[in-house]
C-alpha cells in the first residue's frame, strides 16, 4: 500500500498532522464512458487527457495510451476525474501490475488502493516522477531543475526486488464494519479483501491476516523494525489506541534509534540510511559552521540531527525541534552521547518566532552562520515558517521533502526572500505509487 502519511496521533517526525482527510466523493457509478488519449502525467497519481475541451484526470493509465474510461466526478466545471476501464492502445511501459488485486482487469471499486504506478515499468514510473518534480518547481518554484529520480541502493535494502516490491516496513490494513480487513479501495473508504501485500518486506507479507476477521477493531497495523521481531497490532475502533505505549528500535549504520511503536518512522526499509546519506551529502562543508546554532526543524527522533552529527563530529552544536513530546524525549536519548545536542518540544513556527523575539545579539550571529535541516509534513513548511527562517537567515537550508509541490512553492518563497537553489536530489523511496523523496540545499545570498 502507498505511503499515505496515514491520520494518527501526532506523528514523531513532524508534530500534529493537519486534519484526517475527509472521504472522498461517491464514485459517480452512471458517469459516461469517454474514449481518452492520455496525454501527461500530474501530480498525484493520476494522468492527463482532454475530452471535448475539458480536462480529464484519469488514475491507471500511461502517457500515450488511449483507454476508455469511466467519469466519476463532474462537479467541477473546469475538470472531470476519471477511472481507466479499459486498455484500448497500450503504452510498451505497460505491464502486469505488481500486484493484482490493484490491476485494471478488475472494476474499480474493488481495485486496492496504494499501488497506483505498479501497471508502469520501473524505469518509466522514475522518470514520470521526474516530470512531476521538473513541472512543479517550473511552474511554483520559478526554476528549471534537471533532477533524475534514483533508486534506493541495494546495499541499503536487502530483499527489495528491482520490481519494487518487499520494500514496505509499515503496512495499514482498514477493518470494516463486518470485521473484513483489507486495503482501503482505490479513491475510496471501501475496504477491499486481498490475497497478497507485495510492497511489505517478506516478514509482513508472510505474518498479514488476510484472511482474518476482526470485529470491534478499526485497523490492523503491521510493524517489521529492523531491530526485533515484526508485530501485528490490532487497533481499537473507539479510540484507535494500540494500549500502552510500545517502542521499538531502528538501526542505522551504526546508530540505533529508540521510538514508539506508532510513532512516525521512514516506511522504505532503506530510507533512513538513505536520507541519513543525502543530507550528509547535501550539507556544504565549506558553508558548515560546528560552533553556530546549527537547527534540525521537524527533527522527530533524531535521525536527521544525527545525520549532521555523523559526518561533522558529535561536537557538534545543534537543537533538534519537534512537536511531539513523546518523539522529543526519544530525541533527547536518541542523540545523549553527543554533547553539542540538544532536543527541544515545540512547534516549529513557534519556535522560530521565539528565536526572532528574544535572541541577543550573539545569537542572532550564531543562527546566521547556521545550517539548519528541515523534514517538514506533506504540506511543507508554509510562508510563516519561510518567512522566519528569512528573517534569521541561516547560511544554508538543507530541505528534506515528501512531496514536489509544497517543496516547490516553498523554493519559491524562499528564492523570493534571497536565498538560491544550489542542489536537488530525488529519491524513489515509494516504488510503485507516485510518491517520491526530494532534497534540497539552498543557500543565502550574499
């Protein structure tokens, strides 16, 4: 299933997520069947095609096919949203999906949700994320990027196949009223009984009740930490509790993590030791101040702050800033053996507001020669925070971001307020849906 940055407690990444999403529209089941060619990719997952002048967004498809495909959402004027019936001309990108219950062959309303790129080559669903990338920071961002979308390294994650399956530590199957449990449908809030998880490393494909019953409970949550056993915890349907507070640990190179057992972690097997690397990369060492007051925003449980201090030296002065009080304390033991670290609870745009009020002079100085890393959630870290950040005006940004389009608008505001894009990176962290992992590093302007 897709990394869908699902509605939970406040997370041990990024603090409190917006609200849970609403459900989506009912399927329109009496749409008109339209013949479309499809012409582009768009963000999100779905694709671009034009029928009788208006734009259709259309999920299964390629670009360059011509398919037929059921309207199931005209209540906007400008576009219709479309769901792929039928395969009329096939792109050679095409093939088998990775997993069948999410194949075109079935009707949509029984279609598993979370693998939406698995009927595309990999090497094609790269370079359409590309394009997702490339188009966003064009039109958001006011900058052409020449960015290539690269695969985790294998070394990184054992037992992921080049067909981008057995990759997915964390795994959220829904629980309906009847107790079935399943995938949410493609879309939709219906669940839908499988017979397979193929995007969950072997150990949760192999331990997945597929095909038990669970009544009373809304979720079942399936949890393979690389440290330990994997877990099957069933979560309540009145509270969504998972009982007391479980933590688990996490390995990274030579570092082990502590968290709690539904707090946030990256849900890639190699993502962590993949952006542990991408930010120790990213980070400019001739612009690397170890005495400034260096900042991890949206720091979670010390993976990031630990990335700086793994390639510069635990010396290093840096404070990590996390919403969560639970992730904070976990930061806080996570990274004691390093003196210069410090975790602090607090809301990231507060925290900055705090800084600009209240710092002396020397500060004020310390947080110029700064490098700060920031993970924000999906939405990005938003104008409040860019502004502020502006304002202080660190050395370098080193931005870590799940999704192109806020990462874009937020390069935008920030080149806006004299700061320039000197690197990119993008990352498949998400084989098989259309999310991707992007890096930045900005630097002020003199």
């Amino acid at each position: 299933m897709a990394e869908s940055r699902r509605p939970r407690r406040p997370s041990a990444r990024h603090g409190p997520r917006r609200p849970a999403p609403q459900a989506p529209a009912a399927p329109d089941v009496d749409g008109p069947v339209v013949e479309l060619d499809v012409e582009r990719v768009a963000h999100g997952g779905v694709f671009v095609a034009h029928h009788e002048g208006r734009v259709v967004f259309v999920s299964d498809a390629i670009p360059g096919e011509r398919v037929a495909a059921r309207v199931t959402d005209r209540r906007h004027d400008r576009f219709w949203r479309a769901e792929t019936l039928e395969v009329l001309s096939a792109s050679p990108d095409r093939q088998e999906h990775v997993w069948a219950e999410a194949s075109v062959s079935r009707s949509p309303a029984h279609r598993a949700g979370g693998a939406e790129f698995g009927h595309i080559r990999m090497g094609r669903q790269r370079a359409l994320k590309g394009e997702v990338l490339r188009d966003a920071f064009e039109r958001m961002g006011g900058v052409d990027v020449d960015v290539e979308v690269r695969g985790v390294d294998p070394e990184l994650a054992p037992g992921v196949t080049p067909a981008g399956t057995g990759w997915r530590t964390r795994v959220r199957l829904q629980v309906d009223d009847d107790g079935v449990v399943g995938p949410y449908a493609a879309r939709s809030h219906t669940v839908v009984p499988v017979a397979s998880v193929p995007l969950a490393v072997p150990a949760l494909a192999d331990l997945a009740p597929l095909t038990s019953r669970f009544p009373g409970a809304r979720a079942v949550d399936l949890i393979a930490p690389s440290v330990g056993d994997p877990a099957v915890v069933v979560i309540d349907r009145e509270s969504m509790s998972q009982g007391p507070r479980a933590t688990i640990d996490e390995r990274v190179g030579d570092r082990t993590f502590r968290l709690d057992r539904d707090g946030f972690w990256q849900v890639h097997r190699g993502a962590a030791a993949t952006l542990t690397r991408a930010v120790q990369e990213f980070v400019y060492d001739e612009l690397f101040d170890p005495r400034a007051a260096n900042l991890d925003l949206y720091g979670g449980v010390g993976l990031l702050a630990a990335a700086v201090g793994g390639r510069f030296g635990e010396t290093v002065r840096i404070t990590t800033v996390e919403a969560d009080v639970r992730a904070t304390e976990h930061a806080g033991a996570n990274l004691a053996d390093w003196v210069g670290a410090l975790a602090v609870t607090a809301r990231v745009d507060r925290f900055l507001d705090d800084l600009a009020a209240t710092a002396t002079a020397g500060e004020l100085a310390r947080l110029r020669d700064a490098t700060v890393v920031l993970d924000p959630p999906r939405s990005g870290a938003g104008r409040a925070v860019v502004d502020r950040l502006a304002e202080l005006r660190p050395r370098q940004l080193v931005y870590v971001a799940c999704d192109p389009v806020a990462l874009a608008r937020d390069v935008g505001l920030l080149r806006e307020r004299g700061y320039a894009l000197a690197a990119i990176g993008a990352f498949d962290l998400f084989p098989n849906t259309h999310h991707v992992e992007a890096v930045a590093r900005l630097t002020a302007i003199v």
